[in-house]
C-alpha cells in the first residue's frame, strides 16, 4: 500500500511564500515523474510543475518565475516553493505521480496517474 501524503498549505499573505511538500510512503521502488496541479474553484484542474527522476523540470509559461519544483528521490517528496503568493495562486495544489512501482512483500505493483489528497493554499489579506 502506498500513500501520497501533500502537506505545507495554509493562509497567507500576498506577497508571502510557502514551500509544499509531498511525500510517497511505502515500500517504493521507483517514481519516474511527480508533478504538482492545482485547482481553484469554478476551474479546470492546470499543471504547476513537473519534474523526472533526474531531477528535469518543466513549467508551463505562466507558471515560470514564482515557482520552483524539486525533488529528494532518497526520501520520495516533491517541493513546490511558491513566491510572490498572489490573490489568484488560491487553490486547493495537488501532488501526482505519473508512474510509481512499489512491493507488497514480494509482490510487485504498479500505480499510474496517481493523485494525493490535496492541500489548500489562500492568499488573502
């Protein structure tokens, strides 16, 4: 059983900054990419950040600047570093992991598209 647990949000300050984690619990054997979405309400869920096992990153344009994703493939978590919180960055940010092997005892599993439960950040004065 495996488990991604997201952690770091709360409310801020525009202008302020937070550093989200996720962490991968379990017996885990590899995780190729983990990638960080968020979803503010009334919208569509949009890509943040991504990262690969080797620590390559990509962001969408709009995302370039403020944030910054990066990886401890000992401990199994992705950070989302969030500078320059604005009204707008309010949402609940989610962790996901493209493909993820792990053993239960001996036997080997294989998840994809894997979500965590989220964490809610809001940017209000």
């Amino acid at each position: 059983q495996v488990e991604l647990v997201e952690s770091g949000g709360g409310l801020v300050q525009p202008g302020g900054s937070l550093r989200l984690s996720c962490a991968a619990s379990g017996s885990i054997r590899s995780i190729n990419v983990m990638a960080w979405y968020r979803q503010a309400p009334g919208k569509q869920r949009e890509l943040v950040a991504s990262i690969t096992s080797s620590g390559r990153t990509n962001y969408p344009d709009s995302k370039k600047g403020r944030f910054t994703i990066s990886r401890d493939n000992a401990k199994n978590t992705t950070y989302l570093q969030i500078n320059s919180l604005k009204p707008e960055d309010t949402a609940v940010y989610y962790c996901n992991v493209d493909r993820l092997i792990y053993y239960n005892g001996n036997v080997r599993y294989t998840k994809s598209n894997y979500w965590g439960q989220g964490t809610q950040v809001t940017v209000s004065s």
